[in-house]
C-alpha cells in the first residue's frame, strides 16, 4: 500500500512542474509514510514472516 502511493506520488511529482505543488506532495506522503514506518518498528519484535503481512496488518488497522 505504502509503495503504491510511493509510486503514484512520483508520477505525480514528475508530472507537476511547480515547486510548491511538489513540496505538498512531498509533505502528503510523509504523512503517510511516517505512520507505517512507525508501525513497522514497533511490529519488527514481532519477528513477522515478511513485508506483506505487515501491509495485510496495516490494511486491517486503517481501512476497515
């Protein structure tokens, strides 16, 4: 999830010429990058299997 609004945020970014639209996207996306990066670090005692279950967890906690 976090890599896919990674990737749309660039294509935006890339397409989007203005300096402060691309520091809004920039900031946006920390916004949700941060979070999860949060998350990750406190899950990583958990000894989880691999990247995508912690992105199933994350589904489950924020878009139910």
């Amino acid at each position: 999830m976090v890599k896919y609004a990674q990737d749309l945020s660039r294509k935006l970014m890339d397409s989007v010429k203005q300096p402060v639209a691309e520091a809004e996207i920039k900031q946006k996306m920390m916004a949700v990058s941060r979070p999860f990066n949060e998350l990750k670090k406190k899950l990583g005692m958990m000894n989880l299997s691999s990247y995508s279950t912690l992105e199933h967890i994350m589904s489950k906690l924020f878009f139910t």
